[in-house]
C-alpha cells in the first residue's frame, strides 16, 4: 500500500540495531482521559533520585518531537540532569535463561539530557509515565517508540521522557554509529549541549533507573520536570539496541529495587547488552537469552519479522507467563516506512535500498501493544496471547504470496495489497537490511482479487473489526487504514 501520509521527518533514516524516527501525531490525538488514574502502582514508596535537574532549557533541543503537541495540549522541555552513577558487575555466570545477579561497582559524575513531553493540563494526565531508553545507532539519540506511538500516548494523556542515557547520544564520537546520519549532542551544539558529559556506558543502566526515580517522583534538586503531574505507575520502553539494553537491565538491575512498573520491549535480538563494555553499540552477550520469569512487573515483548531472523531473536523465543506475553505480528520489519515519511520507495531511495522498503502494519499493533501493557500494569488485565509467527529451522514460514505464517495478523496480511516481508531484499545494505520489503500487487492483481475498490475497503474494514476485536488494534486507528486502503490503485 503506497501510503500518502503527510509526516514530518525529523531524521531521514535509521540505521542498524535501531531506528530513529519521524513523528506521527494523530489528528484525534488529544488527551482523553477524564477519569482519576489508579494507584495500584508496584512501588509505592519512590526512592530519591539523586540528582540535580536544570531547566527548562531555552531553544529547540536536537531531535525535538514537538510538532503537532500544542493542537494536542501537549508540551515538550528539554532539562540538563547531573549526579553520580553507578556501574554494574556480575556475580557468577549470565545464564541464557535471564536469572542474573549484579552488584553496583564504581561510581562517576555524569550530566545528560531529558526530552519530557506532557499534558499543559495536569487534570488531563493519565498518571502513566513512559520512559524511553534513546536508541543511538545511528550515532545520536532518536525515539522510534515515541514515533511509533505518539497518536496513542496523547490521546490517553501519558508523559513521555526521552532519556539519553548512552555515551554515542550524549558525547561520543561524531560518526560512531552505524551508517550515521547524525551527530551525538555535544559536536552537534556544542554552545547548547558542551557541558553534558557521560562516563560510559557501564553507567547507562544506573542513569536510565535515576531517571526513572525521578519520574516515579523521587526527589531531585531543582526543577521537577514532571512538577504538579500525578504519577501512579512508570514504564521503561526501549526499540532495538536499546530493547538489549533493556533486556539486561531486566534481567540484573531490575531486582535491586524495582523502579519501574513495567517493560515494553520492542525488537530485541537473541542476545543482550553487556554491563560493562565502554562504548558499545552493536557489542553484547551472544546467544539466546531470554528474560528472567520471576519479577512481578509486566513486560510485552513486541516482535517483528526481522527481529526474528536477522537479529537472531526466534532462538531466544519464550514461553507466555504470569508477567511476560509475547507479540510477533506478521508482515513487519525491524524499521519501516513509516519511520521515514510513509511511502515505501521514497523511503528506500532516500537509504539507497534495491526495492522499496516494508509497509507493514507495526505501527498499528504497536499502539495496541502499549495500550494492552498500560491496562496490564495500572488494571492488571493481561493482554492476549496470540499465536507466534510460524518459523522453521530459523526461516520464517510463508504462504504463495510470501506473507508469513502465523503470528498476529492486521489487515495487511489478511487482505493484503503486496507481498510484505522482514527478511532482507537480495543485495541489501547492513541498514536496508532492517527495513525489510514491500512487492506490490499492482492495480491489475488488486482489481482480479477483490473485484472494486469498495469491495476490497469493505475487506479491509471487517479486517480491523477482527483485529480490534482481538486487541491487536484500536478503534481510532481505523481511519489511518481505510483511508489507505481507498488510495490503492485499482486497474
């Protein structure tokens, strides 16, 4: 499906093991939420964080997702944070099966940024706070969990808190990231960012915690930037090479104290990051490492096709439990179209892949996914459990069209416009190779398989009602996918 969204483009590509976005801000995306949150939060008590918050900070801070939060009731600030953060070592050996110990190490001084996006309204907050671990694979900090799912943050009222909590986003080398295309914050204004200094990523776990602290509302000196917002329960989230750094903060640090109240990790490889490399980006613990069962916070694991096969994910696979429930949804790729303005072949051309680019439906069941989790966390109502992705010797499954097998099935896949896939095109980069493909049916196949075009929108909208019948959509979303559907061209 040849989208035609209108997006703004804050970045024009991502990059291996990770994906810096665009931002997409629904039309209806204002908050919602009229009810008082709940306070069936996980940890009660917040524990002080330690550090020291400066500003707002004047300007357009690099990277800004501000566009379209003021029709919304939303504001975005950007504050400096300083303290002293701890690194980690292991005690005995980091099992495949996620049961780690860790115990803090050294300590140093650190200053890094928050980008905090929230309701101008306090009244019209939901109490969620979603904590997202920047993903610098491209060599400065980008945002793919807010770009994926902005549309269903603002309209229920969460708070977002962009964290640069790894040296490449903060003050790393310019042009350390695979295929960058950007800059870390302190050689990308140095008059506005200079004085930020990180000590390495051994610290990055206890840096991402202090935030949270903060965000639970742990007292800080100077500002709090979450000042006079009610905050019941707080969420890390993190895509890609952050979704490994989240996989070891689960697996070690997340016992010490339990600062958050849940996890969305999305597109996670087989492995992990380690707790003590200096700079690493695409470094980790190799293997097939699950995430421990034993904690009491949910977390959903948000997989696509590529995280299966490219990143190694399906041998890590895990059983569905009282506090981890996986999403593999069929026809998505690790990065998509959607993150670099909507249509498939301008998207590849802009990365120079050798066709156009995966159209798939991530972003709709992402939505889902973080609406699922927050009812799961704050109502303790567990999401589906759907099928997996239909896998064989480490190959995905797929049917005469090359769609896959299995897994949660959106329109795309169901009433399918082209043949959508996770797996790399013959010839593609390290960076297209995230991105998967798109082969479209073309106006003469649409036209043999659904007859008009108003039979195959109808198709496509008794689709999603399946799809939101089984939580894997949401009704304001409905709009984005038949009005695409009524832009396929027919013969």
């Amino acid at each position: 499906m040849m989208h035609r969204r209108v997006l703004v483009p804050f970045f024009v590509a991502t990059v291996a093991i990770g994906a810096c976005t665009s931002s997409d801000v629904a039309e209806d995306a204002a908050p919602t939420s009229t009810s008082p949150p709940s306070t069936n939060s996980t940890t009660p008590t917040p524990t002080p964080a330690d550090i020291e918050v400066t500003g707002p900070i004047a300007g357009t801070p690099q990277t800004s997702g501000a566009g379209g939060l003021e029709d919304a009731g939303y504001l975005e600030e950007e504050f400096f944070v300083t303290g002293s953060a701890v690194s980690f070592e292991p005690v005995g050996d980091l099992g495949d099966d996620g049961y780690w110990s860790a115990t803090e190490a050294d300590t140093s001084p650190f200053t890094t940024r928050i980008l905090v996006k929230r309701p101008v309204d306090p009244a019209d907050a939901s109490g969620v706070v979603i904590v997202e671990w920047n993903n610098v694979s491209a060599g400065f900090d980008g945002t793919p969990d807010w770009s994926y799912t902005s549309a269903e943050m603002l309209r229920a009222g969460h708070v977002h808190v962009a964290v640069s909590a790894q040296k490449a986003g903060v003050d790393g080398e310019p042009g350390g990231g695979i295929g960058s295309f950007g800059s870390p914050l302190a050689a990308s204004d140095p008059d506005r960012y200079g004085d930020l200094s990180h000590p390495g990523d051994p610290y990055s776990y206890d840096i991402f915690r202090q935030v949270g602290r903060m965000a639970r509302g742990g007292a800080v000196t100077g500002p709090d930037p979450l000042e006079g917002l009610t905050r019941t329960h707080v969420i890390a989230a993190g895509e890609s090479q952050s979704a490994f750094r989240l996989t070891t903060y689960i697996n070690a640090v997340q016992p010490l104290d339990a600062t958050f109240d849940g996890f969305l990790v999305h597109s996670r490889g087989g492995g992990a990051a380690p707790l003590d490399d200096a700079d690493g980006l695409a470094s980790g613990i190799s293997g097939a490492i699950q995430l421990r069962d034993d904690l009491e916070q949910p977390t959903l694991i948000f997989t696509t096709e590529t995280d299966l096969t490219v990143l190694g994910y399906a041998a890590a696979r895990q059983p569905d439990g009282d506090t981890i429930i996986n999403w593999e949804v069929a026809g998505t790729a690790h990065a998509d179209a959607f993150l670099i303005g909507g249509d498939p072949q301008v998207a590849a051309d802009v990365l120079g892949c050798p066709q156009p680019v995966n159209d798939g439906p991530q972003h709709i069941a992402l939505k889902a996914s973080l609406r699922a989790l927050v009812e799961w966390v704050v109502d303790d109502v567990a999401p589906p459990t759907p099928e997996r992705i239909e896998t064989d010797r480490g190959a995905i499954v797929r049917d005469e069209d090359g769609l896959a097998l299995g897994g949660i099935r959106l329109p795309a896949v169901d009433v399918p416009f082209a043949s959508l896939s996770g797996d790399p095109a013959e010839g593609a980069s390290v960076i297209c190779s995230l991105f998967g493909t798109t082969t479209p049916f073309g106006p003469e196949e649409m036209a043999s398989r659904y007859g008009s075009p108003d039979d195959y929108v109808a198709a496509v909208d008794a689709a999603y009602d399946e799809a939101v019948a089984a939580g894997f959509a949401l009704e304001p979303d409905r709009r984005t996918v038949v009005d695409e559907a009524r832009a396929e061209p027919f013969a």
